[in-house]
C-alpha cells in the first residue's frame, strides 16, 4: 500500500501511528504467507464495532441505528447487554427477555454480530431492597467517606464474597446463557463489566470479613503460629490465638490520611496487607471464574472474555488469573478522562497495550479493545476533547500493539445518566451518517479490514518487561516515596526501548517462571535478549535464580531501584541484594526524594559529555562498585552527599559470556537512558526490525514526529531530548 493509503498527512498524532504501519506493512504485506491465529474465531480475524445501549433510546430508532451501523459505519459488531438486569428481570424470579430477544433478532437481520454482556455489574433496586447485606464496604480513613458502604444507584456496588449475590448473579447468567449461549449471532460473551474498577476491588464488609478468615485458615493450613511469624506480629504485640480474632486491615492508629498513589491507607503489618491483597485478588478470581464455569458449562458459541479498565496496576487483583480462563484478553482504552488537559505521551500508551496483549492466552496477539473512547469524557468533569486524526492513532496503536477487535465507546452519547458527558461517535444532536467522528471511525474500520492478515499475525518481541503482581501490591502498601507510583517506574525502562524502536512484551513473572527455565529450553526466557525489571522489592528465589542464569547465557538485564530487599512475606531480608550484585554494586544509602528535594540531589552525571547531566527523581541509592569485579559506574552523583563519597547511581557488569546486569539506583530520567538502551540493543542484536529505515526522508520524518510527541506530552517547549535515538521497524512475524 502507498503511503496515501495509510493516510500519511495531517498532524504528528496521525503520522506517528501511521508511520509504524507504513513500516510494517511494506516490510509483511504481500511478502509473507499467513494463517489465522489458535481460535479462528476469537482471534484469527478484525472485528470492529460500537458500544451500542438501544434500551436507553426509543426503540423506534432501533432499525435505523443498526442499518447505519452496518451499511454507513462499516461496523461488524454491537456490543450490549452489560448494564440491562432489571430489563430482563423486572422483579425477583420474573424475566422478561421481550426487548434482547429484538435486539438480537434485528442484528441477525442486518447481519451484524453481537457481544453480549452478563448484566451482573448493577443489580436491580428490588435485590438490594430484599437484600442489602450484599453491598460491599468501602475502606477506612480519617476523613471523607469512612467505611461507607455505597448507596444504591451507582455500579459494582455488590460483594464479591457475598454468597447471597452469587446465587442471584448465577440465576440470571444461567437464564441468558441458556437462552442466547448457541445463537451464532452472539460471537462475544462479556462477564460483567470493568470487574474491580473504582474501588470496588476492596471490601471492608461482613460477608469479606468471613471470606477472609477462611483464605488465611486456608493458606496457613490451620497452623496460627506461622500466620504470626510470616506477619512479625510479636511488634507491637499484635499476636492472635485463633483465625477469628483477625480482623480486616482497616485503618488504625498510628496511621494518616490516603496518598494518592495508594488504593487505601492502614498502618497494620506489612506482611498482614500483602496478605488482604491477596485474598482480594484471588476473592475476584473466583467470582469471574464462577460466571465463566456458567458459560462453559453451556458450550456457548462465542468467545468468552470481560473489560479490563485502566489503572490495573493500581488494583488489589491480577488480569492474568482472569483472562487464563477466557479466550481473548479484552480492554477499554481511555488515554484521556474527564479534566484530563492534554494527550498522554504515546509511549504509555503503548505500555499499556503492551500490558493488556500479555495477559492473552496467545502471547503475540489476539486482544480485543472492548471500548475505545471517541470523543470528550467525563462523568461531572469533562476532560481533552481528542483532536482530529488522534482517536484513528490510538486506533492504529492498538492493532499494532496485537488487538484483532475494537469497538467505539459509544455510538450515541446519552440524553440521561451518569454519563451524558462521554460523547460518542454521534453526539446528543449529530444525524446519523454525519460529522467528524463518524467519519473517523470509518477511516479506522477501513483501515482494520484492508490490512486484516497484518493484525492477526503475531507480535514479535526480543525484550520484555516483567512484573509481579505480589511485588506491586507490596507497593500499593509502602510506596516509600510521595511521587512513587509502579506504572511510572515500568515506563521509566519501557520507553528508551520504545523510542529506539523496539517491540517490548509486557508479561508477569508467574507466567514467566511457570514456563519452564531456560537451561530446559522451554522457558519463555530463552525467547527474549533483554529483560527490564522495574523495582522489584518483593522477589522470588526461583526469579533470581532465572535472572542469573539469564545473564550468564548472554541475555541483558536491567534493574531499577528498591531490588530483591524484600521476602515473598513481605518482611525485610537480611542479606545484600543480589539484583544489584549481579550488576557489580553494593547499595551503601539510601534516600527518598520526596517533592521539595534540592535541585542538586535531583541530578547525576552521564555516562559521556554527550548528555552531561541527568534529572533523577523518586528514589536515590548510594552504589559502591564491587572490588575485584569488571563492573563500572554508568552515572553518578554529584551532590555534597552522595557525590563527596563518590557514589555510583547505576552501575552494570559484562560476564565473559556477554551478557549483561543494569542496576539502577535511581529514577533515571528515561531520557537519559537512551544511549544506554542503543548499546544493549546493539550489542543483542534486538532492534525491533533488525536494520534501520535507510531513507533520509523517513529519518527526518521521525524526527519530526518525536519533537511533536515530545513537546505534546510536555504541554510545549522544545527542549533538549538527549541522544536520537535508532528509528526501526516495528515487527510483527507471520503467523
């Protein structure tokens, strides 16, 4: 395809998308032969579509939405249902599936397919009028709303360990899934909806006070002296006798208000809240897994997935366990939200559909973006409206990035409701088949369609970056630094390797470990030449054992601060870390640098008079290189402090097979990182598409490009961007 016909004109926002595509399209299309992904259905092919709520319009508008939808749009799919429980069941045990039925029925007729939601994300006022003990109970503080148990008229308001939800929940999934579960129409089943989002992945309630003493009974196999030890409740005296003296963690004193980078704030052991969030994780689990066991059960036709919303790593739950029991991953997209002011840079962007493609069940591909928002949004506050061409970039992004499916959010914006502000492909007054987004959003599903066997065909990565969801929650309860926030460290690492071109998997250590180890050559680490680890507090023996091994065979590691200072307990070790050894360093201090910090502990050295000095922020430590080791200093400090005792801020060590440890002390500004990031991909042969663009006109471009991106993201000013970094191909292998 030309560059005209992937749309290469108008702003940086477009062209940055698109001169990804460009790339990867003149390097595959037309030279590869491809076949359709595991699971021809779920993830072999593009579907696009819109989030469609026909019960909240006059049904007499129903046709002439979907023949729209259909034959203008160019959508394959609606998706519905989610939030329609007291349209399908009125009152308790009478159903009425008048309405679905003609939902469905009309789709069928305009040959549209339909992704159908369980509806359990609300329940109907007359359960909660029988029935309020299923509400869950929100966390303490000392201010605000102090363990309030929600009123009724929001959403994901229930209880996940509310046995008396559950049997409700299961009746009504049932009802559906026996009724819809082999309709070919319905080629998507959505449980629920945004399961753990705002908020409701916490519960203080009764029903969770029950559930969380059978999980510690359960894990600690009755034995009440190791829950005692593994919690170190002998400080301050706190030791039970029995699992039902144990209450939740709420809040206590000593203890102050929430900061803004926790999801609540309790001064109990530390061992007590890895614990909690534990129990909330696997409390989701198992709701999500009861809703799927249903739909399984019933051989339903359609693949089985639910919305993961933002902010995941924020939450006290884990995506992985959730889409390891379902078909495809699937993800809404708000780069922006209400008083949002400007786009985010695009790099975390890109990190966080990394993240989502590694929570599929295949490793390259194969997710669905469940709602992509198209216009200005927001609840009371309404934030950055998205300029022209910026929603078809997230669009393009997306695929890129592995998605297969995408549907718009929404195609009607509301008349009435708690989101009448989010505006969709047509606002409250557009006809249909007008104005800018409708036009937008038949540029991205022409786009998806013409180039469908590039999507499906799997991303290919040389460098991933792993987390743990155990280490993050560790950090949700101690984040050490004001400013600390575990989504900000993995793009500290993410984005030189994204500005240099690279394609990064973003996966999690457990699936990583339960791969296999790399000397069996069946672990996932003998596929990768770089991993990056962003502020591993908590690990794992087994983790550093692969780590090393992973070194030894050649691979480059990098490490960002706090590494390996904490046992999976969650109580502090006693040994050095052995992620900073690895990398030729001691760590002799340490210092959080909280808002106020002087400018001058705020900086470091470079590596080379290239880039002289670099701005770190977060978190300091003092590196001493090891005598009698090959390591060396890659920056170091400057100030009267860590700089009089001639600390190193990162260090790394070459072993004689060439692979290679990074330590980094500190919050390195990423860029800054660039040229170290050139060599480990230089020398590990993992740029993204092994060779870069040789024509003048295409490097100039980038560079162009990344000057917009980068003045973006910072609200204007050119300023200094450090090293320029490799402009490559992004690459996708075929199928």
């Amino acid at each position: 395809p030309s560059r005209e016909a992937l749309g290469f004109r108008g702003p940086w926002w477009v062209k940055l998308a698109n001169a990804a595509a460009f790339a990867v399209v003149t390097a595959l299309v037309g030279a590869c032969a491809f076949a359709a992904a595991a699971g021809a259905n779920c993830n072999g092919r593009v579907v696009v579509g819109v989030d469609y709520y026909p019960e909240q319009w006059p049904l007499e508008d129903m046709r002439a939405d979907m023949k729209a939808i259909k034959e203008d749009l160019g959508a394959d799919l609606i998706r519905i249902g989610e939030f329609m429980w007291h349209e399908l069941e009125p009152e308790n045990n009478r159903f009425n599936f008048t309405l679905l039925d003609k939902i469905i029925g009309l789709a069928e007729e305009f040959g549209l397919e339909v992704m159908l939601g369980t509806p359990t994300a609300t329940m109907p006022a007359w359960l909660h009028s029988q029935h309020p003990e299923v509400m869950l109970k929100g966390p303490d503080s000392p201010e605000g709303y102090a363990g309030a148990t929600p009123a009724f008229g929001g959403r994901r308001q229930y209880s996940f360990n509310s046995p008396t939800y559950l049997n409700y929940a299961t009746r009504i999934v049932e009802k559906m899934v026996k009724r819809y579960g082999q309709k070919d129409t319905i080629t998507f089943w959505q449980v629920d909806n945004e399961i753990g989002h705002e908020g409701s992945d916490l519960d203080f309630s009764g029903p969770s006070l029950v559930a969380w003493r059978e999980w510690l009974e359960t894990k600690y196999n009755s034995d009440i002296d190791k829950l005692n030890r593994d919690w170190g409740t002998t400080f301050w005296g706190v030791t039970y006798n029995h699992f039902d003296e144990i209450p939740l963690p709420r809040w206590t004193i000593p203890g102050g208000g929430k900061l803004w980078q926790e999801n609540f704030r309790s001064n109990n052991s530390p061992g007590m809240l890895l614990d909690y969030r534990r129990f909330r994780r696997d409390s989701i689990t198992k709701y999500t897994a009861h809703q799927v066991a249903i739909l399984r059960d019933e051989h339903v036709k359609g693949c089985v997935t639910t919305n993961a919303p933002g902010g995941f790593w924020g939450k006290a739950m884990d995506h992985n366990d959730l889409f390891d029991m379902m078909d495809l991953a699937a993800y809404d997209n708000y780069p922006v939200w209400g008083g949002s002011t400007v786009a985010p840079d695009p790099s975390r962007v890109a990190l966080d559909l990394d993240v989502v493609r590694g929570w599929g069940r295949l490793l390259g591909g194969g997710w669905m973006v469940a709602e992509q928002l198209i216009g200005a949004q927001g609840h009371d506050i309404i934030g950055f409206n998205p300029r022209p061409g910026q929603v078809y970039a997230w669009a393009a992004a997306s695929m890129l990035h592995g998605a297969t499916g995408l549907c718009f959010f929404r195609y009607r914006a509301a008349v009435y409701g708690q989101e009448e502000f989010c505006y969709g492909v047509l606002d409250h007054t557009t006809p249909r088949g007008t104005g800018r987004k409708w036009k937008e959003a038949q540029r991205v599903y022409k786009f998806a369609k013409e180039h469908e066997q590039l999507w499906v065909a799997p991303v290919e990565a040389k460098v991933a970056l792993l987390y743990d969801n155990e280490n993050i929650f560790a950090w949700q309860a101690q984040p050490q630094s004001l400013d600390f926030d575990f989504g900000s460290e993995a793009h500290r690492l993410y984005r030189p390797f994204w500005r240099h071109g690279a394609t990064v998997d973003v996966i999690s250590t457990k699936r990583v470990l339960a791969s296999g180890s790399m000397s069996s050559g069946l672990g996932l680490f003998a596929k990768y030449r770089i991993i990056l680890l962003p502020a591993p507090m908590l690990t794992s023996d087994g983790l550093i054992d692969v780590l090393t091994e992973f070194v030894a065979a050649g691979g480059s590691l990098w490490v960002s601060f706090r590494a390996d200072v904490k046992d999976e307990r969650s109580q502090m070790r006693r040994q050095p870390s052995r992620l900073a050894a690895l990398a030729g360093a001691d760590i002799v201090e340490i210092e959080s640098l909280n808002p106020g910090v002087p400018e001058s502990t705020r900086r470091v050295k470079g590596p080379d008079d290239a880039v002289p000095f670099v701005n770190v922020s977060v978190w300091r430590e003092g590196l001493r290189v090891k005598e009698g080791t090959d390591a060396e200093a890659l920056f170091n400090y400057t100030d009267s402090f860590f700089g009089s005792e001639g600390y190193a801020a990162a260090t790394r060590m070459v072993m004689p097979s060439g692979g290679e440890a990074i330590y980094l002390g500190a919050g390195i500004d990423p860029e800054g990182l660039l040229q170290t990031a050139a060599s480990s991909l230089e020398h590990r042969e993992s740029w993204a598409g092994g060779e870069s663009l040789d024509r003048e006109a295409a490097e100039e471009g980038r560079d162009r490009e990344l000057d917009a991106c980068y003045d973006q993201s910072r609200g204007g000013g050119r300023g200094h961007r450090g090293p320029q970094p490799r402009r490559l191909r992004r690459q996708r292998r075929p199928a």
